[in-house]
C-alpha cells in the first residue's frame, strides 16, 4: 500500500475492535470522574485543546474501505462536537448518582459518529454539589492501559504529551510504519505458533473427552527439554482457548440486547483488602476476585437460582507492553479465562479456590495467544468477525482490574474524588465487570444487559458483605498467624 501523509493504516488489532461494533455491543470505553468543586465547560474545552488534542487519533476519522481502515485527519474537527453540555433529568427524590447510572448506561449504546474522530466528553457541570464528566472512547483507538497514560496527561500537573498537535512531515510515513511494525510483529508471532495450533488440535482430538494434555516440566538436556515444555505449554494453552466449551448456562448468559444498565457502590479501603490478603496468605486480586464470584452467586440464588457446584468464566485483559509505550495509544494486550467459583458459598474456601487458580494463570501463555487470534481477525473480512464471537461465547463476564493513581487527581482546579471506567463486551458476553484502585480505595463497578441482568444494583450491594466476611475472619486470626 502506498504511504501518504494524510493516511496511516490502522493495525490489525486495532481493526478487530472497529469490526466487532454491534448495535447490542458498542465498543466504547467508558469512564465517569466525580469532580469537586464543579468545573465549567469553557475550562474542560480549554484543557482538552491543551492537552488531549496533542494525540492525533483524538483529531482523525476512520475511514473503512477495500484497502482497509486507516486513520484520516478530520477536516472538518469540532471540539463542540466532542466536548459536550449534559443536563440530568431526575425524576423527584431520585438520588443523584440513580440519574447519573441511567445517563451513563443511555450512552453505553450509543453509537458513536463514525465521520468524525471516535470518542466524547460529556459534562454534568452541576451534579451533587461538583461536577460529573462522562467519557467515551472507541476501543479502536486505545486500550485501557493506554487510556490510563492519557488520562494521566490531562491533569493537573500531568506530563504533557510527547506528541504534538501538527503534524511533521514523515509523520504519517512513520505511524504507518508503527502500525507495519506492530501486524509484522503479530505476523511474526503466528507462524510459529500455527504448526503449534494444528499439533495441539491433533493431541487434544486423541484425548480422552474432557482431559487436555498438560504441559510436563523439562527433564534433564535444559535447552530441548526447555523447548519441549514451552511446545508443551503452548499447545496445552491453545487447547485451552481452542476446546473449551460454552460458558454454564445461567440467567447471565445469552444473546445482549440494545439496552444497557450501570451500577456502582461506595468499594472497600485498599488498607482493608491488603490486611485481609496478608492475614491469609493471598494476593489482593484474590480476595477481590472472589469477592465478586461471591456476589455473583448471591446474585444468582436471590433469584432461586441454583448455583451448586457451577463455575463461570470471566475473560480478563493482560498488559502486553511496557507503561512508557501507552502514549502511543492502540491495542496491545491479550485475554485470559479467569473461572469464577460462584457455586462455592464458604467465602474461605471459594477465596483459596480462586487463589489456586489465579497462580495456574500466572505461567500461562494464553494472554499471547489471545493477542495473536485478535490480530489474526482484525486482518480477516468483516464477515469472518464470527470467529471472535465464537470465542466470547466461552465467557459471561469481561473483568478489568486497574491498579490506579494512589493519591488524590485534580482535574480544571478540582479534585476528582471518584473514578469508574468500563470495558465493552463483544459476542454474547452480558456482564462488565470494573474493579479500579484509586487514591486508598477500591471501586466496583457493573456495565450489563439489561435483559440479562436488569437489576446490577443487586451484585454490587452483594460485594460489601462478601468482603466483610472475610475481613471478619481475617481479624479473628491469631496474630502470630497474621504475621
């Protein structure tokens, strides 16, 4: 393809993300910041033309066609256009953040305007004595770990962007390299792995039904014995993603609708779940993760359902490079199965249930893997995007867990006290799930289909209790035991 400088060709794992916009699954990140005091639209303006508008993809189109989608500087940009007033409508004594959660789940189906730059603010100037401002942006542009590092550069104090607003020649001529370089990289990774693939289809077809060959540890001769581990390994993990069947078949699990539903409490304190971790010898994603497994099943058994011995997959985002390399936006991360015990009511031994399996996750390689399918379908056809969907079908839930800021924001002179974000969900996938570490606390969140769970409000009201019982425990330890 021949360069310009007015084009750059989006990568292909950029692509897949374009591609699995639905009318029922709109891949849009999305983020809302309580500010404190309020802050004026002029100021937001003023910020983002500051600051934000230095990333060119927050100033360029997509434009899809058979040479493929690339990023186009838009002509006609108009910051009015994608930093806009929001006016609530609460109906009498509803609370404010009830009006908040229905604006919010409104814009979680919305499209966004594909002529123009994919990506919105919307502010509540007045909103429960500060201010709310609501955030969209496409997945194609960024994933969350490169939204993370803009947002950092929006604020007050932030490093400003490297990147700026007008364009050098040989610009677009180097982006388009990058994103050579990253489908080179991607197409580098897939040959080797694909004699892999076909192998391990071959080994696991052979096997009993139900039991995958496990990877063996290397033996005696360290460099084919290590090579045969890795092989081990890799084909025991792409069997894994290849042959894993549908996720269990709850009242969470089926075909989304357009209508979404929000919901978010008032977290736990960092200090609490980390004491809670070292008195009984787990990590704090173990005992938030099961925290959330619990409320789940609560969730599910407050509905009659019957939740014993079941188990759910929640697919979990990985980080796949270095912090220092977010500001160059795109997508570089991969997917890991996390199984959620949810039929486990004993919160002790669904907590070292979610520990065990958190450390088999750990040596895995399916994060890589999953990047490689991801950019494998951003280079297929639109209508080959099936084979995507068919892998969200293994799920119900997609789960992030963002360690944040640990000290208080400020944001146009205020302080942001609060901070939620969601991940889309792609094929059949219902429930996002948002755990986010900020300034001593941790906030949890819920993106769902409202025919699939109309009532989220329901988990998150399930998660305190949940993590009080295990702090109960925790404190009833021995001290020795504790240290």
């Amino acid at each position: 393809m021949k360069k310009s400088r007015d084009s750059e060709r989006m990568t292909a794992m950029d692509a897949a993300w374009l591609r699995l916009d639905t009318p029922s699954s709109r891949m849009a990140i999305l983020g809302v910041w309580l500010l404190r005091p309020a802050i004026t639209l002029e100021a937001l303006r003023e910020r983002v033309a500051e600051r934000l508008l230095r990333h060119d993809r927050f100033r360029q189109r997509v434009v899809d066609d058979a040479q493929g989608p690339r990023w186009v500087e838009d002509e006609n940009f108009d910051l009015a256009r994608h930093v806009v007033p929001e006016t609530l409508p609460r109906k009498r004594g509803q609370p404010p953040d009830a009006a908040l959660q229905q604006r919010v789940a409104a814009l979680a189906a919305q499209p966004l305007a594909p002529a123009h730059p994919l990506w919105q603010l919307h502010l509540v100037e007045a909103h429960d004595g500060g201010s709310a401002l609501l955030a969209r942006v496409h997945h194609c542009i960024a994933d969350g770990m490169a939204l993370v590092a803009v947002i950092l550069s929006i604020t007050d104090g932030g490093p400003m962007p490297a990147r700026p607003t007008g364009r050098r020649a040989g610009d677009a001529d180097a982006q388009t390299d990058a994103a050579a370089d990253t489908d080179a990289w991607a197409e580098a990774f897939l040959k080797p792995i694909n004699d892999w693939t076909v192998r391990a289809m071959q080994k696991q077809a052979e096997q009993p039904a139900g039991r995958a060959r496990p990877a063996r540890a290397p033996a005696t001769t360290p460099s084919a014995d290590a090579a045969e581990f890795l092989s081990a390994r890799m084909a025991s993990d792409i069997a894994a993603l290849a042959f894993s069947g549908d996720d269990a078949p709850t009242r969470l699990k089926g075909r989304p609708g357009v209508a979404k539903r929000v919901a978010w409490g008032q977290g736990v304190p960092l200090d609490a779940v980390k004491a809670v971790g070292k008195s009984l010898g787990v990590s704090v994603n173990d005992v938030l993760m099961s925290c959330v497994a619990g409320a789940i099943g609560a969730y599910l058994r407050g509905h009659g359902d019957d939740t014993q011995g079941q188990e759910i997959r929640a697919m979990v985002p990985v980080n796949l490079r270095p912090m220092e390399e977010a500001w160059q936006l795109g997508n570089r991360f991969g997917v890991v199965p996390l199984v959620l015990p949810i039929g486990i009511s004993n919160p002790v031994q669904r907590l070292y249930a979610v520990h065990t399996r958190m450390n088999e996750l750990k040596s895995s390689l399916q994060p890589v893997l999953a990047f490689g399918l991801m950019a494998a379908a951003g280079l297929l056809k639109p209508e080959q995007q099936a084979l995507l969907n068919d892998f969200q079908r293994k799920a119900t839930a997609v789960m992030t867990n963002v360690p944040g800021p640990a000290q208080p924001l400020r944001f146009c002179g205020a302080m942001v006290e609060r901070v939620m974000f969601w991940v889309p969900q792609s094929g059949d996938v219902g429930v996002g799930v948002s755990l986010l570490t900020y300034a001593g606390h941790v906030q949890f969140g819920l993106l769902t289909d409202a025919g699939l769970c109309p009532d989220p409000q329901a988990i998150i009201d399930a998660f305190v209790p949940e993590f009080q019982q295990l702090l109960t425990l925790a404190l009833m330890l021995p001290w020795e035991a504790a240290s």
